[in-house]
C-alpha cells in the first residue's frame, strides 16, 4: 500500500521548499518538491506538516492534506489500470490538483518586466491618455529588475507568477529588510511594484497567483521621516560665508536658488536665462517638470533675485550638486547635530544616526525648505502650485507637517479684512 509522508529538508533562516515522499512499497519511492515554501520554525517535524499557529499555515496544511487524498486517489487508480508510475506521473498530478499551468519564459516575473522596459515607449499611461512611460519611470523598472534577479540568485531558482503568495511575500519582505537592509520605503515599493507587474501579466494572458490582489504596500510611520531643511537664518548664514573655490560659489547660487523656487533638482539645473520672463508685475520662471511633465511658472521673489543679480549660474551635474553643497554647509559650520540617514559607503544603504548638519544636506533640501520656511506664509494651494503638488495631503507629509484646521479660516478672514 502507498504511503506519502511531508518533510523539509533544510533548517536555514529563510523559506524553504515542501517536499512529498511517496512509498509504494518493494524499494519503489520517490520525493518531489510539492511547490510549496515554507519557514522552517512553522515546520513540525513529528506530524509532518505546518503548524498552525496563523490563518495562512492552517490554509497551507489543508492544501498539503488535499494533495496526500488526491494523490492517494490518482496512484491507487493507476495501480488498477497498470499505468505506469513515475517521477512525471506525479509531477502531473501535482500540476492538476492545484490546477497549475507550466512555468513557461512569460510566466517569470523578471521577464515581464524586460517587456516592460522593452515596450515604455509605446505603453499606455496609467490614468491619462498618453503613451510612453517617462525615463524615471523605465530608470525605476531597471532598478528593480536588479532587486528581482538578486533575490532569484538568493532564491537558487526563478520567480514564477504563480509563485506569489503569501509565504513569498514574506519571505520577499524578510529579505528586503532585514538581509539586504533596504528602507521601508524601498521596500515598500518593491511590493507595489510586484502587485502592478503582475496584474499587467494578468491583462496579457498570464496566470498568476490571486495572493498578488492582496498584496499591501508600505512605507515610512510620518514620525520615522527626518527630514532636512535650512531655515532662512541658515541660508542667510550659507550666503555670507566666504568661499573661495568658484565651483562651490556657483553651487551655491544653485542652493540659495532652489531654496527659494522649490524645484526638483533635475529641474532646477536645467534654468537657464531663457526660462526667465519680466513683466510689469516681476520676473517668473516658466518651466516644465521632468517628472509630471506639468508646466509651472514660479515667481522670483526678493531673496532669489538677489542670487541672480550676482549672475546667473552655470549649469553642473546632479551629483557634483550634492557633493558642493554638503562642503559649502559645513564652511558656513552648520555644524549642529541632527538625527538623520546618511549613506555609508560599506553597506550600500542608508543608516540612521546622529550627524553634524552639513553631513545630511543633499539636494531635495531645497525643494523641502523652500515648501517648509513658506509653509503658513503662503497659502498652501499657492505653494502646491509653484511645487508641482496635487493634493494637500500629499504635500503636508511631504514637509511632516499634520493639517492645521484653522488655516483656511484664517486666512479667509484675513482676505475680508482687506476687502473691507
């Protein structure tokens, strides 16, 4: 009479694969993987089968009971008929109980997204009737192509549509955070990514997990952000300091600059002379976002014409940018310390800690400053506008800033008081 019995065959910290081990008897036996992963702490070794200490366990334990009935049933059926009984006999078998389809090259994650990449240019816009994903947007499908393909090679194999479900998740997440240290926003992003990737392979014919509709997302609790500005004291500070090296003069202009317009970087060392429009009312800024593709026009206020007066300055690299302005903030000894991530070379990934100022200022400080100092001064739907913001939502979380109720009262009354 067969047997089947369930085992793991590994104790390593991670999520490891289900095996079934059939008997039927006079030295015939076999062992194939049964798809399924699992951690070994939720594994019991004396029942053979998954503890159920959650929902998911108890789920995945019923599973593995259907699959010992139904291939009960299939080998005794086979053993009457004189079907003969091997290694693909049961991969059969286990294909049809849980009614799987064979991995095929569309099937795997990493290359539907190659095709992706490979069709932005003529990919519908989600929620706008325009085609062509936008280069951040391909630059952002690149990035985690690179995650996906290192986890494969953690992994020792490839990833799978169907092979999304829970246990995946978290043992994907596990990985993500705890291994290879990334942020919870990172993170996140990874597990939004792979639930929009997969319902696009869904939209082109391929079969997925139903796991992958419940896959939540996350980032950052408001009060793990830290987020680093200058105040106009600081930039008044940055301003009269005396630098003597022409690149970091010019960088500065960029930072004094920035801080006052609230651009993204990309955007704001892309200005030229040209993006500059007088009329009778002041100077504007007329230009478009790279990433929203929104044309936005920015007034020139007092303490960023001053910058300009000195000459506009020339364009440099993003990256050069950051490197100045961290020099340029610690000559003008912004020296307090704050709580903060830096980047630390050996790990590749962002730490927190607490550091002088100057080592925590990177470019989308200007943006911040400028929509934090103005921030109550200007109304925020001004603000939104010149930032490129949509919702106000977004933008208080943007700054760390909880909604003051009050705000628009107040200012309301402030207007009638000039009406009046």
């Amino acid at each position: 009479m067969a047997t089947i019995k369930y085992l793991i065959r590994s104790q390593a910290n991670r999520h490891v694969p289900i095996y079934f081990y059939v008997s039927l008897g006079r030295g015939s036996f076999f062992r194939m993987k049964t798809g399924f992963n699992i951690l070994p702490k939720n594994w019991s070794s004396v029942k053979g089968f998954p503890k159920p200490n959650d929902e998911e366990n108890k789920r995945l334990m019923e599973r593995l009971k259907s699959l010992e009935s139904f291939l009960m049933e299939k080998v005794n059926e086979a053993q009457a008929k004189g079907i003969n009984i091997d290694k693909s006999f049961f991969e059969r078998q286990v294909d049809e109980c849980f009614n799987r389809v064979k991995p095929t090259n569309k099937t795997m994650l990493s290359n539907h997204i190659k095709h992706i990449i490979e069709t932005a240019p003529t990919r519908k816009i989600k929620g706008k009737n325009k085609i062509g994903l936008s280069e951040n947007t391909v630059k952002n499908y690149n990035t985690f192509l690179k995650v996906v393909l290192n986890y494969e090679k953690h992994l020792g194999k490839p990833i799978h549509f169907l092979d999304i479900d829970f246990n995946f998740i978290e043992g994907f997440k596990n990985w993500l955070i705890n291994d290879q240290k990334y942020s919870a926003n990172s993170s996140g992003k990874s597990l939004a990514f792979i639930k929009s990737i997969s319902i696009d392979a869904e939209k082109h014919g391929v079969s997925v997990n139903p796991f992958v509709n419940k896959i939540e997302a996350f980032s950052e609790a408001n009060e793990d952000r830290y987020i680093i500005t200058l105040t106009f004291g600081e930039l008044d500070q940055i301003k009269n300091t005396n630098l003597k090296r022409e690149a970091l003069i010019n960088a500065r202009k960029w930072l004094l600059l920035g801080c006052e317009i609230g651009q993204r970087v990309e955007d704001l060392l892309k200005i030229t002379e040209a993006n500059l429009r007088k009329t009778s009312q002041g100077t504007f800024i007329d230009l478009q976002q790279n990433k929203t593709k929104k044309d936005v026009t920015i007034p020139v206020n007092d303490r960023a014409m001053e910058v300009l007066n000195e000459g506009f300055p020339y364009r440099i690299a993003d990256q050069n940018f950051n490197d100045y302005i961290k020099k340029i903030a610690k000559e003008a000894k912004l020296n307090e310390l704050v709580k903060g991530k830096k980047y630390d070379k050996s790990s590749k990934r962002k730490v927190l800690g607490n550091f002088p100022k100057h080592e925590l200022i990177t470019s989308h400080a200007c943006r911040r400053s400028f929509a934090t100092n103005y921030y109550k001064i200007i109304p925020t739907t001004i603000l939104m506008g010149i930032t490129g913001h949509t919702k106000e939502s977004t933008f208080l979380v943007y700054i760390n800033k909880p909604k003051d109720r009050d705000e628009n009262a107040r200012l309301f009354l402030d207007m009638m008081k000039r009406v009046g």
